[in-house]
C-alpha cells in the first residue's frame, strides 16, 4: 500500500531509484552531516567531504538533522546550501530529527535534548496537550526546511525524512517506557499528517527506523505506523566493541532477512538506516566510532559488506548509512589529512571501489 499522501514527481523518482538499487544487488552508501561536518574538510557546503577527499566521491547519501535548525550542527540557511550543493552532485539526502524535549525551554526549542526524558513529553505535544502548539511551531520549521531546498530548477529537493528513529529503545523520550505503542504510532501518524497532509509538504519520503536486532516479525513492527505513513523500512544496529567471532554479522544478516519479508509482504523498501563500528573502551580511551589507532576489526568495511550482500534480504538492501565525523576522536569513517592517515583507510576505499557498493553522483542533477 503507497503513502496516504501523493508526492511530487521528483520525490516518486528518489523512490524509484531506491526501488532500482533494491534489486540491483548493489548498495548506495551513506554518512551522516558528511556535507558539512568532517575532519579533513576545509568547505563546510556541501562540496567537499571526508568520503570525498580519501576516496575521490562523495557518499552517495548523506543525511543531515533537523538539529541544524536549533544551531546544534550548523544553522538552517547554511543547510539549505549544503543540501542544494550535494543535490548538484547527485546525492540523495536524508534528514534525520533528533527533535528536543518540547516540555524544556519554556517557548523556545531546548539546544540538544532528545535524551532527556523526563517531562512526559511526548503525550504532551499531542493535539489537547499544552505543548501541541510548541511542537506543531517545530513541524513548521521542516516544512519550511523542505520548502526552500530547491534545485537548479527551482523545484524542490526530494529528501528521505525519518523522525523517532531508534523508537524501540529508551535512550529517546519517544522511547516505550515514556510512550506505549499505541502512542508512539498516534505521534508518528500525527507528525506524517501534519506535514504531508495540514502543511502540504510533498517532497519527503518516509522511513520508519527501530533499533536491531530482531528475531520476529511482532518485534520488528511492535511500533509500525502503519503502510499509509512509511515508505522505507529501515533498522539502526551497532557493531560495539568488535571482534572476530562475536556473531555480529549473522545477527546483521538474519535480521536483515526477516526485515526484508516483511518489506516484501508490505511493499516496502529495506535500507540500513543507521550502521557503524563503535570500538568504545580501548587502551587508549572511549571511542565512540572508529578508534584512532588499534581497532580490532580492521576491515570491518569489507566484511560488513560481505556479510550484507550473502543473503537475499542484503542484496535487496537500498542503501546503508554510517554515522559522522565530529572530530579525530569522534568518527565514523577513517579519514586522512596531511601528517594523519587512518589504519583502516585502505579497507575503506577497497570498500567504496567494490563494484556492489554506489558512491555519488547517482543521478544527473537535472533528473
């Protein structure tokens, strides 16, 4: 069953060219704020990238948050450019929303807060909550967002739109311990109707993203809004703390597969909405991604990719997408500059040169 709401031509062709890579036996890479947000990046509009500067092109999706909105990671009119920019080089976007606890900061949107999750916030922000209009006033600013990223022909940029990602864990205050999953769907069903059907925003395709893994179909859509709001369904998944033999790779796969039958049953395209190695408590300190030296699994890149594309459900994947590079000791990507060059870096660029993997540009920007 398609989405409730109709789209615009151009968001219907960024379906069909997920639809064509989902049964292509080829996967589109992605790195989250990878326009805009490096370590060996000197422009911050979108031209140049990490992926860009070791491997000679871009990711071939990049996602970017509506964190940019409140000046956590960028302000919004420089979004814009990024987003117009990385559209002119043939990448698809997605924008991500770790959206802030409405129920802090009075009128205004508190600074980074997802995680904070006392306040009862989302019930509040609920059509009849005293929060309603707080939150209906954030809605707006994506579809403000959404409105002014415009390409060449003045039409607007197509973008892949996942809100409440990871909704199966508690770190989030859309999390199971502070909404049910009755509630959940209600929110999801509400932001979806708000945007696409009150604020007329035709340019967003939807993806519905717990956290993995799963072992049942009841698992995996406990939390599912349902085929009228979801045109992607993804999985956010880890690999913490690596190591050979610790069966990460068959958990990724089967639940890779399972996912896939249910995308099958429901029409749906699959895609790795969030995917990254987390070495975490090293010698040498906490990493949350890559650590800069001594990393255990030192071709993780190819072997994730291996293990992605040995099952049916891998190679009807879409796309796969890593988190960012904030700083040399916060990424996601090994990256080199001039007196740093990443132990992994060789595993990656044999990783985006593998002939099953796209990088940008995966479409003329005129399409």
């Amino acid at each position: 069953m398609a989405l409730k709401y109709k789209r615009s031509e151009k968001t219907d062709s960024l379906l069909g060219i997920l639809r064509e890579f989902s049964g292509s036996d080829r996967i589109l890479f992605g790195q989250q704020n990878a326009g805009h947000i490096g370590v060996s990046i000197e422009a911050t509009d979108g031209t140049e990238s990490d992926c860009k500067n070791l491997c000679g092109r871009h990711p071939a999706i990049v996602g970017v948050d509506t964190l940019s909105f409140q000046g956590y990671e960028g302000n919004m009119s420089d979004l814009i450019t990024v987003v117009k920019n990385l559209r002119r080089q043939g990448v698809i976007v997605t924008l991500s929303s770790h959206m802030p606890n409405f129920s802090l900061g009075g009128d205004e949107f508190y600074d980074y807060s997802p995680n904070i999750t006392d306040g009862d916030c989302g019930r509040r922000i609920m059509p009849g909550g005293d929060l309603n209009e707080k939150y209906r006033r954030f809605l707006d600013l994506i579809a403000e967002f959404a409105s002014l990223c415009v390409d060449v022909e003045g039409e607007k940029i197509p973008m892949i739109f996942r809100p409440f990602h990871e909704c199966n864990g508690d770190w989030f205050w859309w999390g199971p311990s502070y909404l049910n999953d009755k509630e959940y769907i209600e929110l999801f069903r509400y932001t979806v109707d708000y945007l696409l059907g009150e604020k007329g925003v035709d340019n967003l395709a939807i993806a519905y993203s717990p956290n993995g893994f799963f072992q049942s179909e009841n698992d995996y859509l406990a939390r599912y809004p349902g085929d009228e709001y979801v045109d992607i369904m993804g999985m956010d998944i880890y690999h913490d703390k690596p190591h050979k033999g610790d069966g990460f790779y068959h958990k990724l796969s089967s639940s890779i597969d399972l996912i896939d039958d249910i995308a099958q049953v429901h029409g749906k395209i699959t895609a790795l909405t969030e995917i990254g190695y987390r070495s975490l408590e090293t010698e040498n300190g906490y990493f949350e991604g890559l650590a800069p030296m001594d990393n255990t699994v030192k071709e993780w890149f190819t072997e994730v990719l291996d293990a992605i594309m040995s099952t049916v459900g891998g190679k009807r994947l879409a796309y796969m997408l890593i988190w960012a590079n904030f700083s040399d000791t916060q990424f996601w990507l090994p990256f080199a500059t001039e007196d740093f060059r990443h132990e992994m870096c060789d595993d990656f660029i044999k990783f985006a040169e593998d002939g099953r993997v796209k990088m940008a540009p995966v479409f003329d920007f005129n399409d």
